[in-house]
C-alpha cells in the first residue's frame, strides 16, 4: 500500500506542505527511513534523527522549520500518538485472505456466512452459526453452534468462539484467543475450606474429604461493536446471564474475564489482568498490566488502576488507584513512603530501646 503525500494528509486531516506527490510505501523511524518512507518524527526531540536518515518526508510537530531538515515535503500534526495510529491504520497489511471457503474447512449446512467472506483451511464452523459479511476467519479457527458474528471480523490463528456467543461488528481476535469457554465455578456438598476463609474462620476442615462440583455455564457472552481482544485471552460465559463487553472495549492478550463478568464501553484492559466473576468494570476504565480485580466487586466510571493493583473492594467512578489492596494514588504513594521509611523507623526505636534498658539497669 503507497499513498502520495496529499493522500496521507487527507486520511490524517492533517496539513501539508512541499510536494505533495511524492509517493510514500512505509512509515520508519527518522534515523531509518529511507527516501521512499515518512518519517515519524512527531516531536522536538526527534529532530536531530531526521539527518541521519535519507527521508524525503516527515510527520512533523506543529511550527516545525521543515525546510531546515533537507526534506522535500512535511506533514503536520496536533496529537501525535493519534496521528500514529492513523498512520498505521493506512499502511498496515492486514493478512491475505481470498474469498470463499477453504476446500480443507468444515461448514455446517446449517451455518449461515454472509457474502465475500473468506474462511480459511481447517477451520470449522457449527450448526446455527450466522457470519456477517466481509468477514475473514482464518487457517485453524472454530465456531461453535449458536453463535453470531457480525459483519467484517477478523478472526486471526487459531482462535475459538464457544456456543451462545454473540458478537457485534468489526471485531478483532487476535491468535489463540478464546471466547466462550464454561466459567470457573465450583461448590462443595458441605462448607469446606472456601466458607471458612470468607467467615473469617481458620480452614480446618479435612481437604482430603472435601470434594467440588461444578456448576455449569448454561448462558453465553454478549459482545458489541468494534471489540478487539488479545492473544491467549480467555473469555468466560455467563452461568446464568451473559458476559458482557461493551462497545469499543479493547482486551490485551493473556487476559482472563470471569463469568457473568460486565464491561462497559470503550475500556481498556491491559496484559494479565484477572477479572473474577461478577464483576462490574464500568465505561471509559483502564485496567493497567496485571491488575486483579475480585469477584463481586464493581469498579465505576472512568477509573484508571496502574499496574499490579489488587482490587478488592468497590472502587468510585472518576479515580486513579494503584497499589495491593488498591486505593487513591495520593494515599498510595504516602503508604509507600511510609513503608520505605520503616527500616529507619525500627533503627531507632531499637536505638530507643537500648537507651531504655541502659538507664533501668543503673536503677
């Protein structure tokens, strides 16, 4: 894919100067790019890489001096980071996936595929399927029975999407992600170890008596539009009512959602988040890299919970907790600062002690 300086500015909204039909096939670093690629050099700081790559033209910060860089033409832009994904977005090369159905795939004469859709080899498709138009499945995926997806899906290696599943249009799975697996629920015949703890109770009981039964997943999972989810990410159905993702929720990979779990609309869940079952994660949230949150618990509008924080309880909307168990940030960082000064602290109290003990033993 080539675009000519015009094009791209167009599709960035963005203003541009120079020749505008220099033809450009890739987007690079500054210091890399060549005379055929844009380059990225959205900020002041890059300005010195420029030179040392043979580009011809660049993303430039707004008020930028292009000329004085040698290039022959410049693009402007006012968000970097968005500007970025609108770059990428024009020249990424999606994988090549021709219409029709693989001689090597398995359709149920009872699924239904929309029109110019592409399903590739050793993928399987079950009974009482509905696949959207334009829709791309690739090599070794399966569809089990009941399920909906809507229209322009893309469906990369090896992904699985279990039966009861509905799935709005343009989602995206990435690898070996899998969406409609039974939920992690099980109950003993008698209250064993698991009651104790909730109680409050030392877990006495004899565990080698004790003995678990599962209750099963009888409903399914419900997923909006413009959903993406990551690889190896795991997505729970609903024991009795459906798991929920909302519209333009994106799931990074490695992420486990539980069942009966709700997440609202355009969140954002970052690599190995565990999210128990029941759980409310409420629109617009960030769930940062590990972050864990409990079964039962409902975390509110917009809240942003940085990296490993252990969510235990209800969080408010519209706040930034952090740390295990997770709480305000401010609250957090004096915690922190607290437990670093500890060491100090038990010093001088040992200091303190021995002072103590000198002037007794004179009495």
């Amino acid at each position: 894919m080539s675009y000519t300086v015009s094009e791209l500015a167009h599709a960035l909204d963005a203003e541009a100067v120079g020749d505008l039909s220099l033809v450009l096939c890739n987007p690079n670093q500054p210091e890399f790019a060549g005379p055929d690629e844009i380059a990225l050099a959205m900020d002041p700081k890059f300005a010195d890489n420029i030179k040392r790559g043979s580009a011809k033209v660049a993303l430039l910060w707004q008020g930028a001096d292009w000329q004085s860089f040698d290039l022959k033409a410049a693009i402007f832009i006012k968000h970097p980071r968005f500007a970025m994904a609108g770059v990428n977005a024009a020249f990424e090369k999606r994988p090549y996936a021709p219409v029709g159905i693989h001689p090597s795939a398995v359709i149920s004469p009872k699924a239904e595929i929309g029109e110019n859709a592409s399903i590739g080899a050793f993928v399987t498709v079950e009974d009482g399927v509905k696949i959207g138009k334009n829709a791309r499945i690739l090599s070794h995926c399966s569809v089990a029975s009941d399920t909906r997806i809507g229209d322009n899906c893309l469906l990369y290696q090896g992904v699985r999407v279990g039966s009861r599943v509905s799935i709005g249009d343009g989602f995206i799975a990435q690898p070996n992600a899998v969406i409609g697996g039974d939920g992690f629920s099980y109950v003993s015949p008698d209250k064993g170890v698991i009651d104790a703890a909730r109680a409050g109770q030392h877990p006495e009981i004899d565990a080698s008596a004790a003995a678990f039964v599962r209750i099963n997943s009888l409903a399914g999972i419900t997923i909006g539009n413009d959903v993406e989810i990551g690889s190896g990410a795991t997505v729970d159905r609903g024991t009795i009512v459906d798991t929920v993702i909302g519209n333009g929720t994106k799931i990074d990979n490695l992420v486990q959602i539980g069942h009966n779990v709700k997440v609202g609309t355009n969140c954002l869940i970052c690599a190995q988040v565990g999210i128990g079952g029941s759980a409310v994660i409420g629109d617009g949230t960030v769930l940062a890299g590990q972050v864990g949150v409990a079964d039962n618990v409902t975390v509110g509008e917009n809240v942003v919970a940085a990296g490993k924080s252990g969510i235990s309880s209800n969080v408010p909307p519209n706040r930034f907790v952090m740390g295990n168990p997770a709480m305000k940030m401010d609250a957090n960082i004096e915690s922190y600062k607290a437990y670093r000064r500890l060491p100090k602290l038990v010093a001088k109290v040992e200091n303190l002690q021995k002072q103590v003990s000198k002037i007794v033993s004179k009495d």
